[in-house]
C-alpha cells in the first residue's frame, strides 16, 4: 500500500549521487531519526530559505487562493 500524498502538487526526478555521500546522509537520517527523503527535502528547503533564488517565480492560482 503507498502513502498518502499530500495535496500539494508534487515532481519526481532522479537524483544520482555518489556511493560515499549516500552512506553519509543515510547516516545522518539516521541520527536524526528521518527517513533518507526526509532527510534531503527538508535539507533542501532549509537551503532555499536561507537564500532565495534572485529570480522572480510566477504562483500558480492553487497559490494564490
């Protein structure tokens, strides 16, 4: 049986990351009791509010409501 997913929209892609980073952040998930995708959308979107893209992004209406 699959999770739930959220309502917000989502995208997949594949990410192809070396053997030594891999066992590094299951390490680190680990430690902070995370699953690995946890552990890097939540690493992401720390990275991304510590410092904004520069560029304007258009929201989408579901957004915007």
């Amino acid at each position: 049986m699959r999770a739930q997913k959220s309502k917000k929209n989502t995208k997949t892609f594949p990410l192809e990351i070396e053997d030594d980073l891999h066992k590094q952040l299951r390490i680190k998930a680990i430690e902070e009791d995370k699953t690995l995708h946890s552990l890097i959308i939540d690493t992401l979107s720390a990275r991304v509010q510590e410092e904004p893209a520069t560029y304007g992004v258009r929201k989408t209406n579901e957004e915007t409501a």
